[in-house]
C-alpha cells in the first residue's frame, strides 16, 4: 500500500493500527482512499497541529472548526496577555515549522485507556473544559486518550501509530484563522485546490453567532443544556432563528422587481423540500405567489439517460434532463405565455404529457427545486437578473469537543437514513452502501456550483442530532454484524450514543426536521 495501512477493518469494526490481535479475527487494511482512514489521518494531523500550536503560543486555545476551502477552517485565540490578538504571518510560519519537526522526528502516537474520572482531572488541570463537559455527561467507565511526546489529547475515532506517517499537508493563513489543507480523497498524493468559499464560510460563522445566543458550541454544552431541563428553550430560539433566516431571504427575493424564478438547489437530505416550502410561505408574506416547478418531470425517457461508468443509468447527471424543453417553457411562462407542463412516469421510464396546463399572473412567480438548481447550464438561456439563486444544505456546526468536528456528511446520511426507512422501505444497510455513489454525485453536480448562490441556508438545527438519535439508533442496529456496511453503521452507533436524547414530540410541527421525522404540516 503506497498510502497506508492507516487503519483496518477488524471483524467489521475499524481499528487503529494500535489494536492487538488475540483470537481469530478477519482483518482489512485500510489505506487513504478509504474514508475511515482518511479521516485517522485528519485527525492524527489534528494532533500535531494542536501540539505544535501550544509550543509556539503557550496556553492559546485551539478550535478545529469547519471544513471548507477543501481543508478546515482553524480558529486559534491567544491568551490575553498576548500583545497582538490577531495571528501574524511569523506565527503561522513558526507553526507549520514546528509541525514539519514533530513529523520528521517520528515521535510515537502512544493510546491510553484510563478510568473517565482520571481522564476529566488530567483535561480539567489542563483546562481543556469542551473535553471535561463532554466526558462528564457520557457516563462511561473508561476514557481513551494519545499522547505525542507528553502532549495529551482526547480524540474521537482510531489515530495513526506515529507523527512520521504524517507525508503531506498544508497551512496557511485564512480570514482571521488558520486553513489546514489534507490530501485529496481520490488522489492522496496532492492537496484539495484551496478554493475560495466566501459564501458557505460566512453561513458558518452566522450559526456560530446563532449558538453564542444560545450558549451551545460543543456536544458537552447541548448535553448540559438537556440535563438542565433548557431543551425545550433549546429548540425554540433554534426555530426562531431558522424562520428569520428564511424571511430574509423572501425580503430579498422580494425587494428585486425583476426576480420570476426562485432556483433552491442542494445535496441530499439537505432539507430542499422544506427550505422551499417555507420559503414559499414567506413570499406569500410578502405578497407574492409561488408557483412550484419540479425538475423531476423534466427528465428524459430513460432510453435517453446517459450511462455511468459501470453501464448503469446516471439520474444524477445533468442531462438527465431535458435542458432545452425545460428553457424553452421557462422563457414562454415568463414571457406570460401559457404551457402544457411535462410529467415523468417513474414506472414505465417515460416523460409524458401531464394535461396539466400553466400561466403565470402578475404577482406570480415560479419556485424550481432540485440538485442541478445552481448550474450556470440548466438555466443559461433564462435572463440573469429575473432569477435568484438559495443554496440548502445541512452544515453542521456543533463539535464534538474544541478538537473533533463532526463531519457535515453524518449528518445527511442520518436523515437519509431515518427518511429511506421509514417513507422508502429501504434498510440502513442498502442507504449506507448507496452513500458514496450519492456523495461522488454532489462532488461532481452539486458543490461546484454552490457559491453561485444569491442566499445560502443552513439547514442543520442546532438540537438536531439529540432528536434524530431516536429513530436513526433503531435502524443502524439492524445492520448485521458480517456485512461490509456495519463498520459504518457501528461508527455512526457510537458517535449518536455521545448526545443526550430529546424527545421528538418537542419538534414543532413545522420544523425542517418533520421533513424526515414525519408528522409535518406540510404535504410532501
């Protein structure tokens, strides 16, 4: 393996390359073009840069924060008797120095598994407090934690065996923080193309405001909140928070005369649906009607679907639609013409005459849903300024702890989940294998594109994991144990089982979350 073993799986469980073997057990290694061990990697360049920021800043506080720009965004504050508060470019150098030493001096990453009390007095005497209030609501006997060279750490998930195993990274300043860069899933020989994401990084610092209202930042803290009795609290700023957001964007939409096509676009289980649904409302408000378009009736007969790579049809491409009737009838409707709008019939694969007739009136205006929604292509022969553009998608900005992220994509695949087994009759087992054709389909069709939006809206509540725990829990523990999916489902197992539990009869009816949940006031 050129790029690992990082990690193995063992019996269906993923490992670290820690793990002692004393029975038979059937064993995978893992190199990084798998997931679970390119997130050890992360991880394990999390440490050293945690180490190695603590060297060159004593007693700064480091938050790995959000992924973007293909890498993760590194908020670190310095203590106060600091005479400069921002980070300056020597600093950040000094930085990656430090770390580029730690790396090449091959320091052993050595694992600990000590009583959860003995684990809380060493974090509370080194004042890691995100780690303290988290390992305090758990619950659990025994803690594990890696040390580097005597520089303690608690981290989620299998670690790397030594700093040399560390071959390529990247750090660099960005806005008023730090950018780690790691290698790309699909070729771990370079970095991801630092792109420029001004947009999806000021959605995360909104919620970040949005939680300092609350006073949640971490699991610890939403545990707490639940222990206290504040969940109900909890959620309802978390709602508030969410509908002005949404009337926002309807002022906006509103305030632009020229605007007749609302284009809301995201990957799956982000929340589309509802995001459009409530939008819809909003316009209302605002005096104006919506009319609801779905792509899903433009595709093409299915013996016109191109093909993927393995000779399967690609619903996902782009030109699963049909781009130039879709333009034409676009154009005619806002040219205040009357059309015969197309229907897909998902049964015999063939698109049809719906008999369903449309004009718009003056007060009108169409509201288009679906993952292409954003793409300059579908849209390119509709006048730029009659449309606007609002990007959904589930950013999660809660963290397990000030040093583990909790990845964006959990949080879709758990809503997908809970949405495919309960509305799809559709096992966790066959939504966790499906998973990564979905995710090279949003990297391909979906991401690209999403900084051309006129409005981005985090679908992700701030509660949300401590509701959805209760219904995705039951599901996962259907995966059987001697399948390729349970490693999966055991990770996603174990992380849910760090949340405190909320009752979901404490959702309101016109949550977001009903989309998946069930029991919305919207129709679906």
């Amino acid at each position: 393996m050129e790029y690992g073993p990082i990690n193995a799986r063992v019996n269906n469980k993923v490992e670290g390359m820690h793990y002692r073997v004393y029975n038979p057990k059937e064993v995978e290694f893992l190199d990084m073009y798998n997931s679970s061990a390119h997130r050890a990697y992360t991880r394990s360049l999390f440490f050293v840069l945690n180490k190695a920021a603590h060297e060159v800043i004593p007693h700064c506080s480091v938050h790995i924060d959000i992924p973007v720009s293909k890498g993760y965004y590194v908020n670190l504050i310095k203590p106060k008797d600091c005479p400069d508060e921002k980070l300056t470019l020597a600093e950040v150098d000094a930085i990656r120095h430090r770390m580029e030493e730690i790396i090449a001096a091959d320091m052993p990453i050595h694992r600990h598994e000590v009583e959860t009390a003995e684990a809380i007095k060493m974090f509370r005497e080194s004042e890691s407090w995100s780690k303290v209030k988290l390992m305090e609501g758990l619950g659990q006997l025994y803690t594990t934690f890696y040390d580097i060279d005597g520089y303690k750490d608690y981290y989620y998930g299998s670690m790397l065996t030594s700093t040399k195993q560390i071959y390529l990274f990247g750090l660099e300043p960005y806005f008023d923080g730090l950018l780690l860069r790691i290698p790309k899933a699909d070729d771990p020989s370079q970095l991801g193309e630092m792109v420029r994401q001004d947009k999806m990084f000021e959605i995360f610092k909104e919620h970040h405001r949005w939680q300092n209202i609350l006073g949640v930042r971490t699991v610890g803290d939403i545990n707490a909140a639940i222990s206290k009795g504040y969940s109900s609290q909890m959620i309802q700023v978390s709602e508030a928070l969410q509908e002005k957001k949404i009337a926002h964007i309807a002022d906006e939409i509103a305030a632009r005369k020229n605007v007749k096509m609302v284009l809301i676009a995201g990957p799956s289980s982000s929340g589309k649906t509802t995001t459009c649904k409530r939008l819809s409302v909003q316009l209302a408000v605002n005096g104006i009607k919506p009319v609801g378009i779905s792509l899903d009736d433009y595709f093409v007969s299915r013996d016109k679907t191109p093909r993927d790579a393995s000779g399967d049809y690609d619903f996902e491409h782009l030109h699963a639609l049909d781009i130039p009737l879709l333009n034409q009838q676009m154009n005619a409707l806002l040219r205040g013409e009357e059309v015969e709008l197309p229907r897909y019939n998902f049964h015999t694969g063939m698109s049809e005459r719906s008999g369903k007739r449309l004009r718009l009136k003056g007060n009108e205006i169409l509201v288009v849903e679906g993952i292409h929604a954003l793409n300059p292509e579908l849209t390119a022969q509709i006048p730029e300024e009659q449309k606007y553009r609002v990007y959904a998608s589930a950013l999660t900005t809660i963290l397990l702890d000030n040093h583990n992220y909790i990845p964006t994509t959990d949080n879709r695949l758990l809503r997908r989940i809970i949405r495919d087994y309960k509305y799809r009759g559709m096992s966790a087992q066959e939504t966790i294998r499906r998973w990564p054709s979905v995710r090279r389909g949003e990297d391909k069709w979906i991401f690209p594109y999403q900084e051309n939006a006129d409005a981005m809206f985090n679908t992700a509540m701030m509660f949300e994991l401590a509701v959805i725990r209760g219904q995705a829990i039951p599901a996962l523990e259907q995966v059987p144990e001697n399948c390729e999916e349970y490693a999966e489902a055991y990770r996603l197992l174990k992380f849910l089982r760090y949340i405190k539990p909320i009752p979901e009869d404490q959702i309101p009816p016109t949550s977001l979350l009903r989309e998946f949940l069930g029991g919305s006031s919207f129709e679906y």
